[in-house]
C-alpha cells in the first residue's frame, strides 16, 4: 500500500471512531478532542506511513497530565476521549452496557473498554484499586496491563470497601496486545528487552482446587493453553488460598513470590457474566454474598493492593481470562509482560469478535 492509500485509510478510520464518539458523548464518552483531526493530518504529512493509535484517558484525577503527555509522545498516537468511569470506583457500571456479553458493563475502567468495543477508540488509559483495569479488560475480550510494580501509579491515597488503603495502580486496555506493550514502554521512557533474560517459575493452581462459575476446575481450563515448548519456564502446582477473601490472597500471594515463584498465574471468569462481582451487592446477605461470588474475580482482585504488574490475556471463552502477576520491579514487570506474549498465541480470540468489534463492520447509521 502506498502512502496516499495508508493515509486515506487511516483518516477515514480515525474520522469514523470520531463519529461514533460524538455519538457516545454523556454516556461512555465525557469529553471528546475534534482537534485529533488536525493532529492525525499534521501526523501523516510527517510521517506518511505513520499508523494512527487514537486513546481514551479515563475521567479521573489518578492520571496525571504527565502520564497522558508521555503517551502522546509515542509516534501516531492521539489523545482523543476522556473516558467514563463507574460512579465511587465502583466494581461495576450500572450507566453502561458491555457490547460484547449485553451485561451491566464491569468498572470502574468502564467507559475505557466500552470505547474500543463501539469503534472510537485502540486504547484506553486506567487505573485499579482492586481490579478496575483487569477485571473489565476480561470481560470485555481485551488485553489489559496493570503496571503499579514498573512505578505506574496514582497520586492519592483511597480506601476499599474492606478498608484497605492503597494506591491506585495505572494501567492500559486494548485489542491490540502489543499497543499495551508499546504504551507501557513509551509511559516509563524506557526501552522494553526482547525476550526473557532468565530461566522462570510460574505458579499455576492444584487441580481439584478452584471451580470457576461456569463450572470448570481452573488447573484443568489452564492445562491445554500450557503445553507448549518452552525451556525458560517451568510451572510448578501450588496450593492456591483457603479462602477466597482478599485478605488471604494477598497474604498467598506474597507467600508464593517470598518463596521462589516469579510469576503467578490464574484463570479468571467468566466476569460479571453468570454473578456480579461487586462489593456492594456483596454486603446485602446471602443473595447479594452469592452473587458477587459467582463474579469470577479471584487473585486480580489485590494485583494492585501487592504493587503487582499485571497481564490478562483473553482464552477465547466469554468473559475469561489468564491473569499473570508478578511482584514489584521493573525486570520482573517485563517478565510478565513478555511471558503475556507467548500466552496469547495459545488463546486466540474469535474471528467474529475481530471483524464485529475491531475491524469496523459495525454501521454508525443515518441519523
């Protein structure tokens, strides 16, 4: 393809997301920036082959201005969107839809997903307390990467539901795997290794220990996405919690990276599909307590609360996804990163969701 090409498709795929946009604003879209068209063109008459990355910052005084310009700094990459998030943080968004499974969208990095599904947006900037950027990445089919343990994170202190203060980790979403990677990169100014620099110890459950809502035992679901040749890392079966509360899973898995794992890996779901994983449903008795724990939110519930960088990968299954943490350190954080990138060859999503959801077939309409 020839620049002028490029440059058309790329202006006509930039002037469409912009479209639907306007079409969301006061729903999943609080803010939208028109000035990306004069962006996008300044862009393309400097670099004519240039791909175009428009990105939805999510509405939250937890990112700073600092962060949005560094990732603004990435070659093609625009600012486009500020992003709804869940009224309070919440771990749901009553306002919104998820395009993908039709359930009340999963939050509080809500609006940030809801983007990219309807077309306006390649990525969304976010942050989590207690999941908010991991959880509604799975839900929604997308890629997610929670960075607080590379030194991503917010500039006020908050307080959980289960009073539990921390920091909000910041993290990104996408359909693209290596537009997180690229983001993360640009975000940290610092150059990403390629491949692994040493041999690594992942965690994966005790079969028989850990049922997800669908019914699937979790080390079963994990074992076939497993079996391939890779010399580097070796998968050693733990004894995961006693409890799923988050209390004893932060204590399990500081236990676990205490004691030699380097990465610790999950399969989590379905999200929000057959419960809903909110505290606040939680605490309304035994129907609110089982509906929240038919949420499949497990250990990415206190990736942020450990100072974890954090990775979900979507299986192809709806509303599941390989969750893969690692302790805090920039090299431990690549790790992860990179150990992401091998897992999603073994975890294609579906051709329909691509071409439905990513590609653009989805039509705008006449009025």
């Amino acid at each position: 393809m020839d620049a002028q090409d490029h440059g058309l498709k790329e202006m006509e795929r930039l002037c469409r997301g912009l479209l639907q946009g306007r079409t969301l604003l006061g729903s999943s879209v609080v803010y939208l920036r028109e000035s990306v068209l004069e962006e996008a063109v300044r862009t393309l008459t400097e670099v004519p082959l240039q791909r175009l990355v428009t990105f939805g910052v999510k509405d939250t005084h937890q990112i700073s201005k600092e962060l949005v310009s560094r990732l603004q700094g990435i070659p093609g990459f625009l600012f486009q969107t500020l992003d709804k998030m869940s009224p309070g943080g919440r771990a749901i968004d009553v306002d919104l839809i998820n395009p993908l499974t039709g359930k009340v969208m999963t939050g509080s990095t809500s609006g940030g997903c809801v983007n990219i599904l309807k077309g306006v947006n390649d990525l969304a900037l976010g942050t989590d307390g207690g999941g908010s950027v991991l959880a509604p990445a799975i839900a929604t089919g997308l890629y997610g990467v929670m960075a607080k343990g590379m030194g991503l994170m917010g500039n006020t202190l908050k307080t959980s539901t289960d009073q539990l203060t921390f920091l909000p980790g910041i993290g990104v979403i996408s359909h693209d795997y290596d537009l997180c990677r690229r983001s993360i990169q640009g975000m940290m100014d610092h150059e990403a290794p390629q491949g692994l620099s040493r041999s690594l110890v992942v965690a994966i459950p005790e079969e028989g220990a850990v049922t997800l809502p669908h019914g699937r035992d979790m080390a079963s679901y994990l074992q076939p996405r497993l079996s391939w040749d890779q010399k580097e890392i070796t998968f050693q079966r733990v004894k995961l919690w006693e409890q799923d509360d988050r209390e004893s899973l932060i204590q399990r898995a500081r236990e676990l990276f205490d004691h030699g794992i380097d990465i610790l890996l999950t399969a989590e779901g379905p999200i929000d599909l057959l419960g809903t994983g909110d505290s606040v449903l939680g605490q309304w008795g035994e129907t609110g307590a089982a509906m929240q724990q038919q949420g499949g939110k497990y250990f990415l519930k206190v990736a942020n609360l450990i100072n974890a960088t954090a990775v979900t990968i979507p299986t192809g299954d709806l509303g599941v996804g390989l969750v893969l943490m690692a302790p805090q350190g920039i090299q431990q954080g690549w790790e992860v990163i990179e150990l992401g990138a091998m897992l999603l060859k073994q975890s294609p999503v579906p051709p329909l969701f691509q071409r439905y959801f990513i590609q653009g077939s989805t039509s705008i309409g006449w009025i």
